[in-house]
C-alpha cells in the first residue's frame, strides 16, 4: 500500500525567526477568523428572536433572547444528547478496541494479502447508506435491535472501523522499525509492545482517529432517523426536528446546532492539547 | 511460502506461535465484526435489487425481476448517467479543493506563533457542524441573492448581483462541502507534517534550497502517505455526499445537482421503488471500487517516484 | 504517563456509557399505554405537543413525540409501516397519504371507533360539525380514516399600503391576468420591491400545489381520463408558461429556493406587494410580533381564470391510527381529544383564538370570539375551505382526486420531478415548453410501470 517513508524523529521545535512570518501570521488569523464565521454565525442566530433570524438583511445588532434555548430544552434536548453520547462514545471506544490490534497487525505482520484486506475494509464504506435503508430496517426490526442504542452503537462501529484501522495503520507504520524491533527482542508481548511503545508514540494519530470517529458518529443523519424512533433519538435528528415548513424556525435550530455542537468542540479542545503536544511527536527515547 | 510435506505438522505448531499466527489472530476480531454488520445489509440489497418492490403499492412488491433494474438504471435510465457525471465532477472538485486548502491550512498551522492554538480551533470548527445546518447558514447567509453576504462582496465589486444557487448550483454545493472538509484534511496532513524533523529542513537549508524546493523535494514526497490517505479516506466519504444538496439545491434546478446518492434517496424516499434504489446502490458500489482502485495506482505510483530515500 | 491517563479516561468512557445503558434499559414503566406519535413541527404541532399534560391528567396515558421536517417523516414512516410497522400509535398524515394509506391497509378505519361512541360522547365530538370537504379528503370507501387537526386552503395575501400609492385596488375575486397587471405596476427589482411572491422550490408538496392550482384554473389537469398525462396539453403549457413568466419577470429573485416559509418572510418584511400561498399564514402575517406589515394585509380568494374549480387547494394535517399499533383504542381517545370543541378552547384559553387550529370545524367559524380575533380572513378561510373539492377540481373530467395533488402513489415521484424540471426553467437554463415535454416523457414511463397506461 503505501510507502513507508524513511523518517528521522523530529527534536523540539525551536521558534522560527523569518521574514514574512508577521504576514503569514496574520493571514492565518483573517483564514481562521473566514472559516469559522458560519459557525459563529450560527452562534449568533441562536440569540435572536426568529424574526431577526430571518430577516434580510441579516441583521447584526440585536436584542439577544434566550427563549430558543428553552424550546430546545423543552423538546427533550437531554435525552437525544445523552443518546448521542453513549453512541458517539461507545461506537468509538469498540472501533479502536477492534481497530487498534488490526491495524498493528497490518502495520507490523504485513503479508502478501495485506492490500487486499485494506481494500476490502474500505470495501465496507462503498455501498452508499442511503441505497441500504430498507435492509438495514428489515434486519434491524428482525434481530430487535431496532430504535435500540445497543443496535446504533453496534452498527456505527462498523461504519468507524475502516476508518480506524486506514488511519492507525498509517500512524503505525510510519514509526521507525528500529523502536519496534527493539521491544520484540525484550520478548514483550503485542499488548506489551501496543501499550508501552507504539500508543504513547501515536497519541496524536490516536486522537485525531477518535476525534473524526466520534464525530462521524455525533453527525450521522440517515441511518439514525431511519433506525431510531422515540427511545434512541440523537442530536441530528433532534435538530432535523425543528425544521418545519410552515413557519420560522432559523432561530431554534441554530439554538440545537449551538447545543449540539459545544459538547463536541469541548471535547475538540481537550482532545486538541494531546494533538499539539503529539503532534510535534515528542523524543522517540 | 511453501512447507515440505513431511513438516506438516511440526510446521502447523510453529506457524501458530509465528508471528504470523499473532497477526491474524489480531486481525480476526475486526475483520469478523465487519462481515458480520455489513456483509448482511449488502446482500439483502443485493436481493432486492432483483425484485421490485414499490412501498406504497404492496401489490408491487417482492416480484422476481431478474436484472430489469439493472438494466434500467445503466441502459434506460438518463438521470443516473448525470448523476454519475455529477458526482465525479463534484467529488472530485471538492476533494482536490479542500486537499489544497486543507494543505495550506495545514502549512500556515505548522508554524508557531502567539494563538496558534485558537487558530487551529477555529479552522477545525466547520467539520463539527452538522452539514444540513452549515448547508441551512450558507444557503439563508451567503447564497441568498438579495442579501446573501456573498452578493454583497460581489456587487461592491461592481459585479451583477448572482441567483448563486439557480444559476452556479455545482460551484455552490462545491463551495460549501469545500469549506466542510477542509479540516478533515487538514487534520490528517498537520499530523504528517509535524512528523518532518527540523534536521532535514535545516539540512536542505544548507544546501541553499529555497522554500519552493524545500516544500517540492522534502515536503511532499514525505507527505505522500498522508496525502495518500486523506484523499483515499476523504473520497470514501465525499462520495456520499448528501447534506448539502439536500437544503440548499434539492438536486437541481432541473439535475444540475443530482449526484447518485441524491439520486438513490429520491428513488427510495419519492418513489418508494426499493428495487432500483437497491440497483442503483450495488451499482454505485462497482463505480466507487473503479474509481478507488484508480486513485490507489495512480497515487502510489506518484509519490513512490518522489520519495528522496 | 500519557498512556496510563489516557487508558483511565477510556475505561471511564466504557463504565459510564455500560452504567447508562443499563439503567436506562432497566427503567420500563408498566401499566398505562404509552403513545408514540410521528408529527411535523408546524406550530399548531407544537402547542398540541405543550398541551399534552392535559391529556395525560385526564386519561393517565402518557404521550410521545417523534418530530421531523414532512418529507423525512412520511419517508420514515412510510418505510416503517411497509416493513412491518410497530414504531408508532399515531402518525401525522395529509390529505394526500390518507387515502392512499387506507388503501394499503395501513391505517385502521375510524368508522366503527365512532360508531362505538356513546351517544352523548358523540354528541360531544359532534362529527358532522368537521368541515365535510375535508371529512371527504381524508375518507376511502366511505369510511373516515383520519381526523383534520388543522386544515387549509389558499387566498391572496396583498399589500394595501403598497396598493394604495399605486392607485391600486384588488378586487375580491381577482383573475390571474389582473394579477399579472398588478404584478407589473409593483415591480421595483430596483429597491428590491417585488410585484408577486409564488413558490418554485422543487417539490409536488412546494411548487406543485401553487402551480397545480393555476394548471386547474386555467383549464388544464394532469391526466385525462384515460391516465394519459397531459403536460404539453395547451391549457397546461399556457398555465406553466404563465406562472413560469409571472416569477421571472415580476416575482422575487432566488425563486427556486422559495417555499412557504421564503415567501412568508417576504410578504412579512414588505419586500413584496403581493403572494398566493396556504391560508394558514394570514394569522401570522397579522401578527405584529412576527409582521412587520401587519396592519396593511388585505386578503383576497385565490386568483381564477378559465374556471373557479381547483383555484385554491385543500390540505389537512390529520391524525390516523396505524393499523400495527397495539394501543388502538388509546389512540382514538388521544385523536378525539385533540380534534374535539374542548380542544379548541384550550388553545384560545393559552394563546388566545387567532392561534386556534384554523379550517376544521365550522363551528369555530361561527364562534363570537373566533370571528373577533380572525375576522378579516375568518370568512373567506372558510368559504374556500367549503368550495373546495377534491373530486371536482378540473374543468374537465379526471380520473383522480385531490386538488392541487392527484391522489396517487406515483404523484410524489411525479410532482417533485416535474417541479424538479421546471425549476430550470424558473432559473432560466430552459424553456418551459421543453421542461414540460422532458417531463411528459417521464411521466409517461412512469405510469407505464406502475400499471396505469399500457
């Protein structure tokens, strides 16, 4: 599959002294101001009285209200968000306890059939999920397991899991082999070697892999409105909820979306801190 | 490899403590787990995909018609061969767009400087949102063509004032998923990236290459993996691209925007026709695999050419 | 270091969602049913879902929403109900899907529910009181299948203060050509002022009604009795044409993202003299609080030309039991409840009587209080709601009923993709004549498949 490139380990980073870097600066913080302005936007819609929201011009000053936060809390927001918690989470947690020794496996006992099961796996993701509805329905309500949050945590598992293992075994394979063979001459163990050697050195893989799971999962629409009804309900469908086509509705959505996004972005941050640190792949010793 | 026939045995032995044996022994478990949850779905698609079966006409449903859809959605059938070229045309635009911007995000991320952490937070933010509601902001904020603040830049540019979502659709909906995917692949290539050591920076430095070669010689090649994977990854799930054309242009006007995964929840959700929608998936299926396995030659044969050592 | 407090934060993940999940699956009330219902959020839907305490202190059967935009939730449902269903008591259906899902067997008739009753309780209900029209819309094989929780039609929504400066009046029973004068003398694209609001985002439920309308006014329908369809007719180019026309050239810019609620926000901010939608919306146009031109909305009935037959629609957003629910007679107190005279007073107790659900009973037409709050509109909701008539919307004899839909399964495929076509149109990338011709071909097949046209 892909090459493993020969890389030497990164020493700390030292700052950077070079001209134009004011520029570069500042270009990154109009970019990164650009890009999230939609969502601030939305932000910002989630204040305003629904008339506000959607009135042309948009209007920037405004009299903020709380009263779409109270519809949302009305609605039973608590309940689709512990939903898609347990599924965001739960689904994530088993994708890398099933994903994690996969891809080791694949990065590190490669075989001939190695790229066929990598395309296989990827295989998995082909079928788009909106031609698959009716059977997953039939087979769901067959098995039980329909507008069960065990069956949406089971299925999200196996829609996370290639990309867990693509993305775990890249991380993987890029280390450098001398680590490795250094563990397995101690005669550790897989678990040993996974635990004490590889993870701590791919945390940022690893939480860059969880974090796009979890939010595969916090986001999925279709099989979740399809599969869900009253008792597994989570944030996509609940925001879908508001939608309506007599009357206004702009500013109670963005008040969910705003809802449905914090917890995420949280995460995001926390999960950020070990991407930073990680990133910069820290001493290889 | 091949084991001499008398050695069976004793080889058997030794292949099970092999690291081999602990290879696929780790292996199974998820491999088993994805048979199992996705290997059924597809076959009962497959199945239904022989028979026709129209939900709100139960009279219509579970007949044996062999391979009347297939025939029908790859021969008969005009809106699916635009939904093909659709799809192509704006997977593979958004891909490409948001690989380069992703790769410039990423680029501009990997310097340090005061905030750089609020920064990259600020430019993850888009891949949170749901796309339905980024689609909802973009479409009532930005497209509108009275007010939409894009209009607003464009006409003190002393431009005409543009319907964007009528007259330009594919640009519109590539703008927007454009914007969403960015961060995914800026995530994967600010992990690469990170793992380049300064020494080699420092090493090309000396010998007098500029940031231009820097970046062509030493950059990329060792980014090849990455870019690699974000754009196999980023496909896979591009490819499926629902949200945006769903609120903001409804597949059209007319089947401007129609890609096959619009196309196939028509079929299900309007006309209630399982049977072709199921064709049309298996189809889409052996398209993906196609245009997937394309990718992968044409990529690693790229970057395994560039590669410094 | 990292590892160790990495693996800690993970093993506290598994043991809270594990701890979650069981407690949460442990809780399972017995005793009284437990409802589910499938509803849109419409605001009507929201004050039922916030008055439904009431109906669980009187009955002890507690209720459950399951709420989503129209189209996913009949997509949901109707997905639900033909593998099987088992998901809900109660779902929200239209005038549409009612007798099509009759048909089906998929909802339970309401007849003998009825006929249970006793006499004083149907005394109470007082079925005949429901608009009749609308208990035809919502029958099949003249057996009522669902209850109207609010119904409408649709009038002309004008701007008197606009149409004062012009020297303008509209007259109560406007044709479309005076329409499309008007609509010419308001056209300001100048100062963003539009001549006329109409919907064309695609969609048999959005730019199909309106535009079914017009088709039936001017003489037209979609299929002739035969079930060969007629869009390259001439009545139905000349209508498509004109209303096609009347957009481009006086209506408002980004058409073919306008609905409802677009063309509402319009006619609410002043950006348009004029607008032809649901008659739902004259009660929030009106309201001060959500217009901003409250005070200078007049009303008028919907435009005519060739005919008044089918120039303003008929919908109801009903209630119907599925035929899988295992709680039916719970379920009949819950539709009796919200569709009964109490109801209705409960809701103008809230929120005063403008905001009651509007074109199901006539008795809320005659009420003193109704009229005060609504008058302006009240009556001419009310006369559109008693001349519509799905079974007598064209000019000429159809096979089908419905008045701004043609009551079959294929119509949902049908109309959205012939609204899908003409919204080029719309935007300018094709002529109507060869939308419409593209779309006849369709069609076409599309009855012959389903077995209507050989």
């Amino acid at each position: 599959m892909s090459a493993v490139a020969t890389r030497t380990a990164a020493v700390p980073r030292r700052p950077r002294l070079r001209p134009g870097s004011l520029a570069l600066t500042l270009l990154t913080y109009v970019l990164a101001l650009l890009v999230f302005f939609p969502v601030l936007w939305t932000v910002l819609t989630a204040f305003k009285k629904e008339a506000d929201a959607a009135a042309t011009p948009p209007v920037f000053l405004f009299k903020p209200t709380l009263v779409n936060f109270s519809a949302v809390f009305d609605a039973d927001y608590v309940r689709y968000f512990e939903n898609t918690v347990i599924l965001a989470g739960g689904s994530t947690v088993l994708a890398l306890v099933l994903g994690l020794p996969a891809a080791y496996s694949l990065a590190y006992h490669p075989s001939r059939h190695t790229p066929q099961v990598l395309s296989w796996v990827l295989s998995t993701k082909m079928l788009p999920v909106v031609g698959a509805l009716i059977p997953f329905i039939v087979i769901y309500k067959r098995v039980g397991l329909y507008d069960t949050r065990v069956g949406m945590i089971l299925l999200y598992t196996a829609l996370n899991l290639p990309l867990v293992i693509w993305m775990m075994r890249s991380f993987f394979a890029d280390l450098p082999r001398e680590i490795l063979e250094a563990a397995t001459v101690d005669g550790a163990g897989f678990l040993r070697v996974l635990t004490r050697i590889v993870m701590p050195l791919t945390t940022p893989g690893l939480a860059a892999t969880a974090l796009l799971s979890v939010i595969f999962s916090w986001n999925e629409f279709l099989l979740a409105v399809n599969l869900t009804a009253a008792k597994s309900g989570t944030l996509p469908v609940f925001i879908s909820g508001f939608q309506t086509s007599e009357g206004l509705f702009f500013a109670k959505m963005s008040a969910a979306s705003t809802m449905a996004i914090a917890p995420v972005i949280l995460a995001g941050w926390l999960a950020q801190r070990s991407l930073v640190r990680g990133l910069t792949f820290g001493a290889v010793k | 490899m091949t084991r001499p026939a008398a050695e069976a045995a004793r080889g058997r032995l030794a292949f099970l403590r092999s690291e081999r044996a602990g290879g696929i022994v780790l292996l199974l478990p998820a491999l088993a787990y994805l048979v199992l949850m996705t290997q059924a779905p597809f076959v009962l698609t497959l199945w239904y995909s022989f028979h026709r079966w129209i939900l709100t006409s139960p009279d219509l449903s579970h007949i044996w018609v062999g391979l009347d859809n297939y025939r029908y959605t790859l021969t008969e059938d005009p809106i699916f061969r635009t939904a093909v070229v659709n799809t192509l045309v704006i997977t593979a635009s958004i891909v490409i767009g948001s690989l380069v911007l992703g790769l410039a995000f990423a680029l501009l991320l990997n310097r340090t400087f005061p905030l750089r952490g609020i920064a990259r937070a600020l430019m993850i933010a888009p891949f949170f949102v749901m796309p339905t509601v980024n689609a909802v902001v973009q479409k009532n904020l930005f497209l509108n063509p009275i007010f939409g603040l894009v209009n607003w830049v464009w006409t003190s540019l002393g431009f005409h004032r543009i319907d964007w979502l009528a007259v330009h659709p594919k640009f519109s909906i590539i703008a927007m998923a454009t914007w969403q995917w960015a961060p995914f692949m800026m995530l994967i290539l600010l992990a690469g990236l990170q793992g380049i050591s300064d020494e080699v920076r420092e090493a090309a430095r000396i010998d007098g290459a500029g940031p231009v070669v820097e970046f062509r010689r030493i950059t990329l090649p060792l980014l090849g993996p990455y870019i690699e994977l974000a754009v196999l990854l980023g496909m896979i799930y591009i490819l499926q691209l629902f949200g945006e054309i769903y609120v903001a242009t409804q597949g059209g006007p007319g089947t401007q925007t129609t890609t096959i995964p619009y196309y196939i929840y028509q079929t299900i959700s309007q006309a209630n026709d399982v049977g072709t929608s199921s064709a049309q998936g298996v189809v889409a299926v052996i398209l993906v695999s196609i245009v997937a396995a394309l990718l992968l030659r044409v990529l690693t044969r790229s970057f395994r050419k560039g590669l410094t050592s | 270091m990292r590892v160790s407090r990495f693996a800690v934060g993970l093993c506290g993940v598994i043991v809270v969602s594990l701890a979650v999940l069981v407690g949460v699956g442990a809780a399972h009330t017995k005793g009284q049913p437990t409802l589910t219902i499938a509803t849109v959020n419409n605001p009507d839907m929201i004050v039922m879902q916030a008055l439904s305490s009431k109906f669980t202190s009187k009955y002890g059967i507690k209720v459950k929403y399951v709420t989503l935009p129209e189209n996913t939730l009949r997509q949901k449902v109707t997905s639900d109900v033909a593998t099987g269903g088992g998901q809900f008591d109660i779902a929200t259906v239209g005038t549409y899907d009612v007798p099509i899902w009759a048909k089906n067997k998929w909802l339970v008739s309401l007849q003998p529910m009825f006929a249970k009753l006793s006499p004083a309780a149907a005394k109470t209900y007082d079925l005949n009181d429901v608009i009749q029209k609308v208990r035809l819309g919502l029958s099949y094989n003249n057996a009522l299948y669902a209850v109207p929780f609010y119904g409408e039609s649709s009038m002309t929504y004008y701007n008197k203060k606009l149409f004062a400066a012009a020297g303008l009046k509209m007259p109560l029973h406007p044709t479309w050509d005076q329409i499309q004068k008007f609509a010419a003398k308001l056209n300001k694209s100048s100062s963003n002022q539009y001549g006329i609001c109409l919907r064309a985002l695609p969609g048999w439920g959005e730019f199909g009604a309106p535009l079914t309308t017009v088709v039936n006014t001017f003489g037209g329908q979609w299929f002739n009795t035969k079930w060969e369809p007629q869009l390259t007719s001439p009545a139905f180019e000349k209508a498509t044409n004109f209303y096609v026309n009347l957009i481009r050239k006086y209506g408002e810019p980004g058409a073919t993202s306008s609905g409802f609620t677009e063309c509402e926000t319009a006619m609410a901010q002043g950006k348009t003299a004029m607008w032809v939608d649901a008659t739902v919306a004259a009660g929030q146009l009106t309201d001060p609080s959500k217009s901003q031109v409250a005070k200078d909305i007049g009303f008028a009935y919907a435009p005519t030309e060739v005919t008044p037959l089918g120039s303003h629609w008929l919908w109801a957003w009903s209630l119907g039991i599925e035929a899988s629910s295992k709680n039916k007679d719970a379920a009949f107190k819950f539709l009796t409840w919200a569709t009964s005279r109490d109801y209705l007073k409960l809701v103008a107790d809230k929120n005063g009587w403008a905001a009651v659900p509007p074109g199901t009973r006539v008795s809320t037409y005659k009420n003193a209080n109704y009229k005060k709050a609504a008058g302006a509109f009240a009556n001419i909701v009310l006369n559109s709601m008693l001349t519509a008539d799905p079974t007598h919307s064209t000019l000429h004899k159809a096979p089908y009923v419905g008045v701004q839909f043609v009551g079959i399964p294929e119509f949902q495929n049908i109309g959205t993709l012939v609204t899908q076509n003409l919204a080029a149109a719309v935007a300018g990338s094709t002529s109507v004549d060869s939308a419409l011709s593209l779309s006849q071909q369709q069609v076409t097949r599309i009855m012959k498949q389903a077995g209507y046209l050989k």
